[in-house]
C-alpha cells in the first residue's frame, strides 16, 4: 500500500517545531496524554510553555476544571425526559459586582439552571448559538465520512436558519 505524505496545518501556535515533537512522541511512544507531558516535561521542548508547571497553579485550574466537571454531570427529569440540570451562559451584570478576571464583553459566565435558559430568551439563544457551533465543529472534523452527509446538510439548513434570525 503506498504512504500518503501527511501535512500539518501550521499556526502561530502549532509551529512546525511543535508539530514534529507530537509526531515524534506518537511514532515513538503512542500519543496518549501521558507520553506528550513527559516529552513536553523537558524545558528544552517547543511543548514545554503549553503547560503550567507551577503545582500550585496547576493544582488550582486541575479543581476548577473538577468543578465545571462535577456540575455538568448533574442531571435532572423534565417531564419524563433526562436533562442536564446546569448550563453555562453569559449572564450581563453591573461591572462593580464581578472580579476583573471574570468579565468577558458579553457579562459573567455562570451556571444557570437548565430550566431558567429554556425560559429565558437571551440564554435559550446562547444556548443554541453553542450547540450550532459544536455541531459545525463536529460536521468539519468528519467531513470526510459522506455517510453522514444527510446530518452535514440539516446542521447547514439550522445554520442558515439561524443567520436569519440575526
């Protein structure tokens, strides 16, 4: 079977130097988490300055990530239908009652509860908004499986619904 030469998409971020110590680490190792933070490890590494070294910090953003984990498993039964009981949304609050590192131009980013968004239609809408655009990233990731076109084309027809509503 003939190789394909493989290409890279090279970014700001993703520089070559990046990119080939990632290759390097899955031709060598496997690419799992575990085998890239131990090549990135090395201060010598393009990898190095992805990750926060300092175990206080880290240790910090590691529990804030449990949390956002932990309230996004909660789930609640709405009429006999399993939902999850929490979402985030920009919610719009006076700028003194919000730390400076919370702000976004949109307000604060909150868990709301799912039932208040459906209620609610600025959330409702972000909400869409969101779903929209992880249906649109997931339609690009697998856009190669034409099996899935019939999904690609209602994902395009909600989108163009949407715009409209602008």
């Amino acid at each position: 079977m003939k190789q394909k030469e493989i290409q890279y998409k090279n970014t700001e971020k993703f520089t070559p130097e990046v990119i080939s110590e990632v290759v390097e680490v899955q031709e060598t190792y496997g690419l799992t988490a575990e085998t890239l933070l131990k090549k990135a490890s090395k201060k010598s590494s393009s990898l190095y300055a992805f990750f926060d070294w300092d175990d206080s910090s880290a240790g910090e953003k590691w529990r804030l990530a449990q949390a956002r984990q932990f309230i996004n498993e909660i789930k609640i039964i709405v009429e006999d239908k399993e939902l999850y009981a929490f979402e985030s949304v920009n919610v719009s609050i006076k700028d003194a009652e919000v730390p400076n590192n919370k702000m976004s131009k949109f307000g604060v980013r909150e868990y709301k509860p799912i039932v208040e968004i459906m209620d609610n239609e600025d959330y409702r809408n972000q909400l869409i908004h969101r779903a929209l655009v992880e249906a649109n990233y997931w339609k690009e990731r697998h856009k190669e499986l034409i099996e899935l076109s019939p999904i690609f084309i209602s994902i395009d027809t909600e989108n163009k619904k949407w715009q409209n509503k602008k």
